[in-house]
C-alpha cells in the first residue's frame, strides 16, 4: 500500500498549493513515490480518530504500513514527513554526509528560520487588521521578513540552489517563500524571485500542484 497523507478537502486557498500538504505531495513526486491522499473536513481533523495521529488536530499527516519486519509509521508535522520521505528515498538528499547535514540544514533554516517571519505577518493580516496600530505592526513585520530575505538573498548569490543541486532543503525553501509570491517583499530580490520559478518550474513540483489543484476543483477526490 502506498502511503498516505492528510490535506484539506476545501483549502481555504482554493488550490493555490499553499496548505502544507503541497511540500509532501512535491516530495513524493521528486523522490518518484506513488501516495494517496486522505481529504479532511475542518471539523474531522478535530475528532478523536485525528487526534491519535495529529495531536494539533491539523494536515498534513503520514502514514506507512510496515513491511518484513519494520513496524508501520505514522507522522505529523511537515518537515518531519520531507525529511523521513527524502531519507527513505533518493532524490532530495545528497549522498555525501557532509552535503546532506547541509540540505537538512537548509529544510531546518527554512521552517525555523524564514516561515515564521512569514507566517506571523499573514496571521497579523487575518487577525489584527482592523485594529487601530495594525499599521504600525505591519510595518515591524515587513521590516523582519525584508531581513530574512535580504540575509538569503546574500547567501543564495547567483547559485541556482542553496548548496550544490536541488535538495529537501531547496524545497522547503521554496514552499516557504511561495506563500509570499507575488508581494514587493520578495520581489526586492530578483534572485530569491527567480528561486521561486525555479523550483515552481521542476516537474515534480507541477504534477503535485496539479494533484491539489484537482482536488480544489473537485476533479478527484483523493487528489493522489
Ligand atoms: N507545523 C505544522 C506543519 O508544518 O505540518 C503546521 C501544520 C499546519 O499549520 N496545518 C494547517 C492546518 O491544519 C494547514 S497548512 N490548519 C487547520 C487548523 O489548525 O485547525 C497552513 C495553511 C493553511 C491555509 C493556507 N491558505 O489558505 O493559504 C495556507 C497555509
């Protein structure tokens, strides 16, 4: 049985790949790893049966049968999921140590280091916009994502990816920064704009967009 992972069955983004099953459903495609999809309403990713294998009550979750003699597996949290898929197979991590404590790295910088600056100012949108400092308060929040971005801008250059070829940590990144594409944040930097076609423009990265895609427009029900 393929794994399977959790997404929204009606993703507030209407299909624009950026709830975070989109980054599994790019891994599995990268590591060319056949999965299936479980869609969840907001209130079933409350109830009980959930909650064993999320206790956030959130997507995305994994889930593997075991096989021989290993054990089933079940995971929650996203960067957790890329890495043991990019671990288990080929194709997102270097084989060389040194590279691939590098690439993981980059995955850890990306969801510790870059999303929450980012996910703190979109929250800020959703949740204090009509408060009268809101102004105020946003201006602090670009000013700490213009950091962030500016410091990987610098470090990124003219380089294609982060650390030699196209890594678990590229993307990461790049889910990450494609939750503010299309800004004047990220288009101050040309080359992390650039970053973002480049991982947008992958293959893989098409047919897993295309897979939640379909689910937003209802042409699959599983979106696998
Ligand atoms: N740290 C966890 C991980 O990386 O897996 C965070 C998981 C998470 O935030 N899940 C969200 C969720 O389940 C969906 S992805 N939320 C429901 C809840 O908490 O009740 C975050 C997300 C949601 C929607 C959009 N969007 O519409 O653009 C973008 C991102």
């Amino acid at each position: 049985m393929p794994p399977v992972i959790t997404g929204f069955a009606n993703s507030p983004d209407r299909g624009r790949g950026h709830a975070r099953d989109m980054r599994l459903r790019w891994a599995f495609e990268e590591a060319g790893v056949p999965y299936d999809v479980r869609l969840l309403s907001f209130a079933e990713m409350k109830e009980e049966a959930h909650l064993k294998l999320h206790p956030f009550g959130q997507i995305p979750t994994y889930e593997e049968d075991g096989s021989g003699e290993e054990e089933g597996l079940a995971l929650f949290e996203s960067g957790a999921i890329v890495l043991h898929i990019a671990e288990r197979h080929g194709g997102l991590l270097p084989k060389e140590a040194g590279a691939r404590a590098r690439a993981i790295n980059w995955l850890f910088a990306a969801l510790n280091t870059v999303e929450p600056v980012i996910v703190e100012r979109e929250t800020a949108g959703y949740t204090e916009r009509d408060k009268d400092w809101y102004g105020d308060r946003l201006a602090m929040l670009d000013e700490r994502v213009d950091i962030r971005l500016g410091q990987l801008s610098r470090r990124l250059g003219e380089a294609e990816w982060l650390d030699g070829d196209f890594s678990a940590g590229d993307l990461m990144m790049v889910s990450v920064l494609r939750r503010i594409e299309g800004s004047a944040l990220l288009a101050r930097y040309p080359n992390l704009t650039a970053y973002v076609a480049r991982g947008e423009a992958r293959p893989a990265y098409k047919r897993a967009f295309a897979a939640q895609l379909a689910v937003f427009e209802g042409r699959t029900k599983t979106g696998a």
